[in-house]
C-alpha cells in the first residue's frame, strides 16, 4: 500500500502543472494569415494586448487575422547587439553571392555613424581599404530588400529613444518617409499615418517624440517608488521627494537599483540624475532658464567641439555644466552605496519595494503606477507610493521604428498605423473590459496623442477618456503635456555621455559594490558624511585612468579608448578608491 501511495503521490507531482496550467487563449489565425516579426524589450502584458488587438482590428479592416511573432532576447541592450549580429551576418552572404570580398574593418565601418564615405584618407596605403568600406557602408544604406541585407524582423518595438536614434544612425532602421513627407507614388496607408501622427509634436521639454525614422507611441516620466511602512521602520519620517533624498545614509542597504548597461529605460533615468544637477548647478552660477536656451543655441550654431565655447557665452556657464555633471555621477555613487542590489529587470524593483524587500527605489513610471495600484491592501491602504519628482525627470517617448529588410513590410507599416491610432493608444490606459481597453491586462501607461491630456488638448477632449482610464491623466503631475512644459532638456549635457554615463554606473556602482558599501558602512559608523571629509574626499573622486574624467574626455578621451580597457581601469581605480576611504574613515 505504502509503494502505490509514493507512485501515486509522484504522478500527482507530475501531472499538477498539466492539470492547472492555464489554457491557451484561442485565436482565428490559420498558417495561410499574415505572420508579423517584432522585437521588442516590453513586457508580455503589452505583447498579449497589442497582439490581440491588432490581430482583431487587422481582420476587420483588412479581412484575415494576424500572427504576432515576438522576439523577446531582454532589454534594449541585448536588442542593439541582436539586430548587429543578424544584419553582419545577412550582409556578408548578401556581398559574398554579388561576389565581393568582405573588406577588412567591413563590420565595424558598415555601422559607424560618423563614417564619411566622401572622405578619403590622404595616405594612399589606405585608400583600396577606404573604398571597399566606403562601397559596402553605401550598399548597406542603399539596401531594404529581405533579398539583400535583413534582420528577418519587422519591427523595433518599445525601449527609449536613445537606442532607436543609434538604430537609425548605424542603419539598422529605415526612414518612414523623405525628409518632406510621403511622395505621391507612396502607399496610402503611409499618407494617412504621416498626417496621422502629426498633431503629435516632435519634442517637448527638449526630448524627441518622433522623426522620419521613428515614431514615439506612449510617454514616460522616470521617478521614485517607496514603501510607507518600510519607511517608518527605518525612522524616516520624510518621504523621497527628490533624487537627491535617497543618498541619505538612512537608506543604507535599502535601494532597489536596475542596472542601466541592461535597461536603456533606466540609463534614461540615471541621465535624468545627472541632468537635474547640471540645472541646479547652472542656476546656482546665476544663469536663467532664458539666458540658458540663448546659450545652448549659440552653441549649436557654432559646431565647435565638446566644451569649446563661442565667445558670445561665458565660461563661467559651461563650468556650471561640467561642475553640475561631476555631482550627478557622485550622486549616483551615494545612491549606489545605498543599493540593496542591482538588477536586470526594471519590473523586479517596484515589486520588492511593495513586498517590503527594499524601502524605495528607482523606477521606471508604468512599473511605479502599475505596482502601486496592485498590491494595495484590501482596505485601500498603499504598500507602495511611486512619485516623479518635480524637475527631476523630462517626458521621453518609447518608438517603434521599420528595420531594414522587413520581410513583411506592408504588414509593419498596418501595425504602426494601428498603434498610433486611438484604438492603440486607448490600451495604454484604459482599464481592462472597458470600450477599446485591454482584454486582460491594465498597461498603466501614458499615451502620446494630444486628446487624453488637458494640456495637450482641451479639457473636454480629455474628459471623455477620464471615465474609462485608469490614472486621471486630468491631474497636473500626471499629464505627460503638463509635465514636459515643466521641464527643461537640454541634450548638450547629457545626452552625447549616455553611454559613458551606464558604463560609469557599472564600474562604479556594480563592479566595485562590495567596496563601495562597505566605505559608505564605515563612514555611517564613523560619524556620517560631516564627520569624515577626507574619507568622502576619496570616495567621491572620479578616476584618473586611463584619463582624469570630466565633462569633456567623457565625450573625446574616452571614445578613443576601447570600452572593455575603460571598464577594466575604472573597476580597478574604484576599488582601490573605497578601500583607502573606509580605511580613512576607520582611522
């Protein structure tokens, strides 16, 4: 009797995830409908919803269902190295069977941005090597058949702007249209999405929304989630309202933090840190927000190099920049020190805050609003609290962008469409079950189109969507349009260190944690920051290798240096930084 109840006992084992597995939802696709490729970083919330949604709205516009086939590899990160494997690949045999010879650097000078095909080197030794890149880099970008160079994807969908913009300048994406518009011969479906989608503005607050190669589709702001409980255990009587909050050493152990070399989502609001303190340190020196546009204008007019100023604009206003950017990075540092972990995924850091893992962290706003409206008590009572604190985050836009060689193009250019429409938009906010929502899943997101906002329409015009939405996206410190007049980006600051900025955060933050922490734990110990200049001194300084670090080599210096030396040094630098500050802090 025992062995039958041990062999029933393991079937039962075996057999549960079978018997309780959720059915799969049923679909009218048939292997003869349309099959569209996306890649995308969002998550499968999103993915079962546009799929569906498209899918029905296809059928009844253009007579068939269609099979949604997701890509999903992680964040944008992993997408950008994805998409360059598969085109070098998809390029190489293209040029083999024209019967070309792969050039030598062919790969790196295929993607290069900043590569002018038009300039030949003056040493002749190097110039068959110039012209066989220089042919293949204008093939590349000549090429959008699946036949000649192609991914096999479709679309790019969702991450920020940042990796749609390098998508589109290493020529991965294609342009939706010319410079000026559709052209007469152009599909009418491509017309009607062009005059579709331009009541949407190009930029707002300094951030990009859309251009010719991608198209921003939902907003997103970038702020703090904390629990209330948490907090209260810990002492701390003032909830995070600024970034700056969460350096206080009362945090220590306490932060939840997303890696931002995985998430370009979160780099964003990394860059978001730093900014802010270029503008506080810009308004400490005196300058307004007026003469600061006058000056960034100047600026751009002169196309001089990074730090070079016209003399119409003082050095004193530049200072402030490179000064205010060395106090976002030790922010950053302090905040770190903070870390109860870094993770890979932005969605993990809300969810932890509102079990009580971690008091607060740094979120992203879907995941922050998302959380917080799920795990309230049954009374009401939140377990989590997401702000965006006031001036400290801009309004960017995730696109979606055409990739080169899309197989299904026609089939991409619908679902675009269909994503700027209203009946896209209405699923980034509305609740589930309501006229034009999501089926199952509230996104909580911020839509782009003007109607859903006062600021951005009329109050009437927003007011229809109110009773349906589930944020009131009436309220001034949600409206994405309100927000973004608040909010002054400007892209000379930050924008061109992105990537140093994450790559910063890793070596400073992640590769050297466990020193990092333990400095911060003996300069608690000792008295706190006030008590222990020197040891703060030595924390705070930025490294010397393989360049001393500011404002300016950050955007020269270093894009000479490979990346992998750079993390290498300045992992080695930190480390060797904190151990002499807890050591300075212990004496």
């Amino acid at each position: 009797m025992k062995t039958y109840l041990i062999i029933f006992a393991a079937i039962a084992v075996i057999a549960l995830p079978f018997i309780f597995r959720q059915a799969p939802e049923l679909t009218e696709w048939r292997s003869a409908d349309p099959t569209l490729v996306v890649i995308s970083p969002h998550n499968e919330a999103i993915r079962q919803e546009f799929a569906a949604g498209f899918s029905s709205w296809h059928k009844l516009h253009y007579g068939s269902p269609v099979k949604v086939d997701w890509r999903v590899i992680g964040g944008t990160t992993e997408i950008m190295r994805y998409l360059i494997s598969q085109y070098t690949g998809s390029a190489q045999a293209w040029w083999s069977r024209l019967g070309h010879t792969w050039p030598i650097g062919g790969t790196e000078r295929m993607f290069d941005p900043r590569f002018n095909p038009d300039s030949p080197p003056d040493d002749p030794t190097t110039r068959a090597r110039f012209d066989a890149q220089a042919k293949l880099w204008r093939a590349f970008r000549n090429s959008d058949s699946p036949g000649e160079t192609s991914s096999r994807i479709d679309l790019f969908f969702g991450g920020g702007t940042y990796d749609h913009d390098r998508a589109a300048r290493q020529g991965l994406t294609v342009a939706l249209w010319p410079p000026d518009g559709p052209t007469p011969d152009s599909l009418p479906l491509l017309t009607n999405l062009y005059h579709l989608v331009h009541d949407i503005p190009t930029s707002a607050g300094g951030e990009v929304w859309r251009n010719d190669y991608f198209l921003g589709n939902v907003l997103s702001t970038f702020g703090i989630c904390y629990n209330p409980d948490r907090l209260a255990d810990l002492g701390i009587t003032t909830p995070p309202r600024t970034w700056r909050d969460l350096a206080n050493p009362a945090y220590f152990g306490q932060i939840g933090i997303t890696d931002p070399t995985k998430s370009g989502s979160v780099a964003k609001a990394f860059e978001m840190i730093i900014h802010e303190q270029c503008a506080l340190a810009v308004a400490a020196a005196g300058f307004t927000p007026t003469q600061v546009n006058h000056f960034e204008q100047q600026i751009t007019a002169a196309r001089l190099d990074p730090g070079q100023l016209p003399d119409t604009v003082p050095a004193a206003y530049q200072e402030a920049v490179a000064h205010g950017w060395l106090e976002g990075i030790n922010l950053i540092r302090l905040i770190g020190a903070n870390s109860r972990y870094f993770t890979d995924g932005a969605g993990k850091v809300p969810v932890d805050v509102s079990d009580g893992v971690a008091a607060a962290g740094i979120a992203i706003d879907f995941y922050g609003r998302f959380q917080a409206e799920s795990s309230k008590a049954i009374d009401g009572t939140p377990h989590l609290i997401y702000i965006t604190p006031r001036g400290g985050s801009s309004v960017s836009a995730d696109p979606i962008s055409l990739l080169r060689g899309a197989p299904n193009k026609e089939l991409a250019l619908r679902f675009i469409y269909y994503v700027m429409t209203p009946h896209g938009q209405k699923l980034w906010n509305y609740r589930p079950g309501t006229p034009g929502g999501p089926r199952r899943f509230a996104l909580c997101r911020m839509p782009i189109t003007r109607e859903f906002y006062p600021a951005g329409s009329s109050t009437e015009s927003a007011a229809k969507h109110t009773p349906y939405t589930n944020d009131d996206l009436t309220d001034p410190d949600i409206d994405v349009y309100a927000l973004a007049a608040r909010f002054s980006y400007q892209p000379r600051w930050t924008a061109r260190h992105f990537g140093i900025q994450r790559d910063l955060v890793k070596a400073m933050c992640l590769d050297s944690g466990n020193e990092l922490r333990a400095a911060w734990a003996a300069i608690r110990a000792t008295g706190g920051p006030a008590a222990n200049p020197r040891a703060m001194e030595l924390l705070q300084r930025p490294p010397d290798l393989p360049a001393p670090l500011n404002w300016t080599s950050a955007i020269t210096t270093y894009n000479t240096i490979r990346r992998e030396e750079t993390l290498r040094q300045w992992t080695t630098y930190f480390r060797a930084a904190y151990r002499a500050a807890a050591n300075a802090a212990s004496q």
